[in-house]
C-alpha cells in the first residue's frame, strides 16, 4: 500500500509515537472544549508552525494540504451564508489544525510504531481474554487505509493530468473505489495466510 510516511528525516521524526497521539488527543479535545476564536487563532498558528517546521517532509502531503484549505473556505462561506460567519471561523480553524496535526503524525509516524502504541494502550484488556492484538491490527489498518487513499487518489489524479491536462474529478471516484477494493482484498488475503482465520 503507498503511505504517506516521508525518509526525510525532521525533529518530528525524533518525538516517540505515543507522545506524538497524546499530543494530537489533548489538542483535538482543546480545540472542541473551546468556543474563543482568539484561542482557537492561537491553536491554528501552532499547528501551522509545527506543520511548516518539517519543511520537505511536507511535500508529499500538498495535495491533501490544498484539499484541507478549500474545505476550510468552504465552511467559512456555508456559515456566512448562514449568517454565523464567527461559527464558520471556528469550525474552520478547528478542522484546520487537526487536520494538519494529524498530517503531521502521519508524515512522521512508522505504521509498525503506531501498532505498538495501541497494543500498550489495550493490553489491560487482556485480563479479560481480549485479543488486544487484533484490535490494535484493526486500528492501524483503518489509519492506513484512510492514508492509502489519498495516496492513491493523487497518484490517480496525477495520471489523469498526465493525460488530459486537466484534474480527474468526480472521474476518478470508479477507478479509485476499485483499486481500494483490490488492496482491501490483498490486505485480507495476506492477513488470512498470517494469521490463518
């Protein structure tokens, strides 16, 4: 599967994965605890800061950048619209800084690293005959194939400009569906002879 995860190493690399989703959770509940745009301005400007700071590392992520950006007008304009233009400026500062904190993990987290914390995190359930194991398998998957994705939908986009000369679209949502179908069974198939259910 394509990830999302850069070589280049930054000092973000450097920070162990438990502390980097403990960081994404306690910012994540900040950001929705509060309600003050001047709070929710300074949260943006962090994640901002910390996103920029990894400098090429960030390169593979533009085009999910961009899509993060349009959406974020987009919410601001729904709300305007609306007459709650402060409204729209909040839930837009606060997509846009989980957004480019959880890119941000996902830039610099090994997918191995990520399955080791949430192994931890659920082993007390093992006293209770839970194959936390599994769960944790679970868990990584779905971040992985949320990455696999994008990395997919760009370099489906990027052929179709290759060719055209224009974005893919709405065109890309039929071959984009299969291809996530053919990994998801490649996935399985390679889990079934590993783990052998």
């Amino acid at each position: 599967m394509g990830s999302l995860y850069s070589e280049h190493q930054t000092w973000l690399h450097n920070v162990r994965a438990d502390v980097k989703l403990l960081g994404l959770a306690l910012l994540g509940a900040g950001l929705f605890l509060t309600h003050r745009v001047d709070l929710l301005l300074f949260g943006a400007v962090i994640c901002v800061s910390v996103f920029a700071s990894l400098g090429r590392a960030t390169l593979a992520a533009r085009k999910l950048l961009t899509s993060i950006v349009v959406a974020s007008l987009l919410i601001v304009a729904f709300h305007a619209f609306m007459q709650q233009p402060m409204l729209g400026v909040s839930s837009a500062l606060r997509l846009l800084s989980t957004a480019l904190i959880g890119v941000a993990l996902t830039l610099t987290t090994r997918y191995s690293d990520l399955l080791d914390v949430f192994e931890r995190l659920l082993s007390p359930l093992t006293r209770f005959g839970v194959r936390v194991d599994r769960i944790a398998l679970q868990l990584a998957l779905m971040l992985r194939f949320v990455e696999h994705f994008f990395v997919l939908w760009k370099r489906l986009d990027d052929a179709h400009r290759l060719r055209t000369g224009q974005p893919g679209g709405l065109r890309l949502l039929a071959p984009l569906t299969m291809q996530m179908l053919v990994s998801a069974k490649r996935v399985a198939d390679t889990l079934e002879l590993r783990l052998g259910k």
